[in-house]
C-alpha cells in the first residue's frame, strides 16, 4: 500500500524561505512565485507581517526586520536599495543622477533633500515609508553604462554641461577614472563638446 503524497502547506514553504533571507535587505514577494499560488503566498507574507517576522517596505516589497544592537532601533533599506529592486523587476536600467555623481566626484558638496535617480523608465515619485524617492526619465544616451564608474562620469558631464564642463572639473574627473574606464567612456555615444572636454583635458 503506496503512502499518499504529503506536501506542506504554502504558508509553511514561505517561512522556510525567507529564514534563509538576510535581515535587513529588501526583497520582492516574485522571488517566492514557484511555492503556490499568488493568493496563497499573499496570505502566508500577510500572516508573517503580523506576526513581526516580515516588514513591508514597499508594494510587493518586504525585508525581514533588522534591529542596531546598539539603539535597539529598526534598520531602513536605503533608497537605492529599493529603487534599484524596483527597476531589476520592471526591467528598467538605472542611473545615479547627476548632482549626486558631481558630488561624488567632489566637485560638490550639496545633498539633494530628495534622492533623485535616472531611469530608463517612466518618470515618478515613490514612497518609501515616508521618505520620497524620485525616478526621471532620462535619454539612452545619458543611460549608458547605467550603475558604473563610467556610468557616473557620463551622469556628471551631462549635468555640468556644455558651459559647467571645465578643464578643471574633467581633470578631476579623469584622475578618478581607470585607464579601463577612460577606454570605455571613449567608445561611450556623447555630444561633440563632451567628447572636445574630455580629449582636451
């Protein structure tokens, strides 16, 4: 006589899952997609959420709950974090902004009061808790090597400008960069004055 086929509960799959998820870091509910169905694995994060043992970050968002062990208080993902899961899910390439890549640079020591980032999508505000994070749309061109050191380059010239871009700002610019990095930004598309900056520095 065959024994029947036991299979545990969804809900029962879900939290072995997620006890292998490093605390703190946001993932998205998709990850769990091949355990059941959408309604069941809805129920089973939901029931977690009460319980304490997941917290929502944003729509379709969670992380386990990480706490400082010196405060006591709860970790927050940073934006990027997030907004970086976001775009990997909706297929969207995604770019430091400007203003912050002149920052990092150290040709600036502003801090926008809102975090800002180029996308390869539609241009939106997103809430994260309560803290508002924006995405704008930006052209291919500005787009290219999104997430790298000759990303960020590309992301600070086209911020700076054709009057901004000066022979002192490039310098600066250039000495961050690696020889690999300055070949690629080379074969990079980019406007003549960009490409007269960077050649004449």
């Amino acid at each position: 006589m065959s024994l029947p086929n036991f299979e545990p509960p969804v809900s029962h799959l879900v939290a072995q899952r997620l006890k292998h998820l490093r605390k703190g870091r946001p993932f998205s509910i998709r990850c769990l997609a091949e355990l059941g169905s959408s309604s069941a694995i809805s129920k089973a994060v939901a029931q977690l959420v009460r319980r304490g043992e997941l917290e929502h970050v944003y729509r379709g968002i969670y992380m386990r709950p990480k706490y400082s062990q010196y405060t006591g208080r709860a970790h927050r993902p940073g934006p990027w974090d997030v907004v970086s899961l976001i775009a990997r899910q909706n297929r969207w390439k995604l770019q430091i902004h400007g203003a912050d890549a002149v920052r990092r640079f150290g040709l600036s020591t502003q801090m926008p009061v809102i975090p800002v980032y180029y996308t390869s999508g539609p241009s939106r505000s997103l809430f994260v808790g309560r803290a508002e994070v924006r995405l704008v749309h930006a052209a291919p061109m500005v787009m290219q090597c999104a997430g790298t050191k000759v990303g960020m380059t590309i992301s600070a010239l086209f911020y700076l400008g054709k009057g901004g871009t000066t022979p002192e700002c490039v310098a600066v610019i250039k000495k961050a960069l690696s020889p690999e990095d300055l070949s690629k930004i080379v074969a990079c598309r980019m406007p003549k004055w960009m490409r007269a900056a960077l050649e004449t520095t």
